[in-house]
C-alpha cells in the first residue's frame, strides 16, 4: 500500500501550478490538501478551468504553522523569485520538504544571487547545500535533500547537451554560445505588455541580451557537473508559440570527434535515463510538448560542435521536473506520473 504524501502548493494561479496540478492528479500518493495565494480566494478550477472536476480545493492565504496542522509533508513553492526564503526556513524546521520552482536555492553564493536579482538572500546559509533539482546530474544528492532547487527552463534545455560534452573534455569551456527560443508561457501568466496577442503574433524578438538572470545560473551548474568553469553568451527568445523551447549552442572543439562519436557518447552519457533521448534529426519542439522529455543531438559544422535541444518549457523546464524531484526524495519510482 503506497503511503499518501499531503501537498501544499504556494502560488496557485499560475501556469507552472497549473501544470503541477495536473501532474499530482495521476500520481497514485500524492495528496493535494492546500493551495495558497495572497490575494486570491477563488477554487482551483475557477482559476484553471481545466482543472474541473479534479479538484474542489480553494486557494487560502495560510502560514506555514497552518499547512503543518493540516499534516502537509511537501510544499512545492510556485511563488515569484525571492518569495521562497523568506518562508522555506520555517516550513523546514516544522519537518516538511520543499521543492522551489524559483531562483531562491539555484546558487551556492549568495553575492551572485543578490547581484542579479537585486536584493539581500533571506536564507543564505543553505545556499551550499542545496541540491540543484536536474536529476540526471545530481541525482543522489537529491534523493537525501529536504530542500530541492528546480532548474529554470533555459538552463534545463543548455545543461543537458552541454554538461557530457564539457565532462568528456571535448568542448572549450570559455566560449560556449547558447541560443535559446521560448514560447510565450514562460514569461508567466500575469499580463504585460510584451506578451499581449497583438505585440507578440507573428513575432520573434531577443531580450535581456547579455543581462538574463539564467546566464550566472547555467554558469554555475555546468562548473558544478564538469569540474570546468563555464563561461558562456546566452541569448533568450520570445517566439510566438504557447509552450516549448529550442536551444542551440555554438561550441569550440577542444579535440577532434566526427558527429558519430559525439552522438554515441550522448547516448552512452545519458543511457537508461528515461527523459533524456539523444536523436539523430534535429528535434522540433513539438516532439516533446505536453511531456517531461528532453530531446537533443549534436552536429559537427565547419570549425563548431552545435547542439540542439527541446524542451517543454512547463514540464521537463518546470512542473515535470518537480514532480521527477518529488518522486526521488520519497523513493517513488522516477517516472511516476510522467510517463
């Protein structure tokens, strides 16, 4: 008889919980018994809509005292970056996990955290020890952690491709040229004018060209994987499309391999992980939407190795994800509720 996990989610409204909800709704332990939001009070399947007649939980306004009575053991954070902080301490001390599907947990120093988010670390003791939440990298870490950082959606589509090749020595580490397309859900669900129909439809546009908050974040982990340090040029877009993303890298050689080589280490790099599919042909987002998969290749053109890898923004870049962490830290099976 499998245990019942009790769920809270925090931050309900938007697309990420939405997704994790549907998620949790196939997984045979989990039990959703909270959603919270500061200011809406509305039931679950009146914010989603999709989510009728699968939930009839409201959203409340509740303390981390108020989730401990209602005997939640997990809380998956879906609040704005730096909102986490200032309550994962004390939902840890009162024995529960949590998984941050925000930037709060992603670095281990907190200078670099408050030099690109622009304020002061609420909890920057745990920084070190925080597991980041890719668990074909760090998977074990993640199996004994009580607090898990979720990846951000860029760099789960960069570090995958990237991590095998720089371990293997076969990529220079300081020129590593990323090139990343995302739909329009990843910019979040509150309105702005950048993603109004009008502005974005037939439109494609790069923004926080050489300033995106992903660059020290992908940085960071592809030093942690390979023993290398990372430096790269990353370069995100707004394509007009609901969900998915495409990432290209431009890489120099450090030693000569043939596209073969470089497809069979992928493939032997990544052997019996269930999410992660090396392809020959180049991947097309819509290969993988709606599922927590990754597809990616490799090609050797001219003097560059170029990878090319898919995501589904919201899922193996988000929820999926989440819900790949919560299976590990409770000895479920991996793909539970994935596949």
């Amino acid at each position: 008889m499998t245990n019942t996990i009790k769920i809270a989610i925090l931050g309900a409204t938007g697309y990420t919980a939405l997704e994790l909800l549907k998620l949790l709704s196939r997984h045979p332990a989990a039990e959703v018994v909270a959603v919270t939001s500061r200011e809406n009070t509305s039931c679950i399947s009146e914010i989603h809509p999709s989510l009728t007649g699968q939930y009839s939980i409201c959203c409340e306004n509740l303390s981390p005292q108020e989730l401990k009575a209602r005997g939640v053991d997990t809380v998956f954070s879906c609040l704005p970056h730096t909102a986490t902080a200032a309550v994962a301490p004390e939902l840890l001390d009162l024995g529960m996990k949590v998984i941050d599907f925000g930037a709060d947990y992603r670095f281990n120093d907190a200078a670099v955290f408050n030099k690109w988010y622009n304020v002061t670390h609420q909890d920057p003791d745990r920084l070190p020890t925080t597991p980041y939440g890719l668990p074909e990298l760090f998977r074990d870490e993640i199996k004994k952690a009580a607090l898990v950082a979720n990846p951000g959606c860029y760099p789960t589509s960069a570090i995958l491709p990237l991590a095998p090749l720089l371990k293997g020595e076969f990529i220079a580490p300081d020129d590593i040229i990323i090139d990343s397309k995302s739909g329009i859900s990843g910019a979040g669900r509150k309105p702005s004018m950048k993603t109004l129909y009008p502005e974005c439809n037939e439109a494609i546009s790069a923004y926080a060209v050489g300033a995106h908050r992903h660059t020290p974040e992908i940085e960071e982990v592809l030093t942690t994987a390979s023993g290398k340090s990372a430096k790269i040029i990353f370069t995100p877009h707004l394509t007009p499309m609901d969900r998915g993303i495409l990432t290209t890298t431009y890489l120099k050689p450090l030693k000569p391999a043939t596209e073969e080589e470089l497809l069979a280490y992928l493939r032997e790099f990544y052997a019996g992980e269930p999410f992660v599919h090396v392809v020959d042909a180049p991947p097309s987002t819509k290969d993988v939407i709606y599922t927590n998969r990754c597809h990616l290749t490799v090609r050797v053109v001219g003097s560059r190795v170029m990878t090319i890898s898919v995501i589904d923004n919201l899922i193996k870049g988000a929820s999926g994800a989440a819900v790949q962490n919560f299976n590990l830290i409770h000895g479920f099976d991996e793909t539970t509720a994935l596949i």
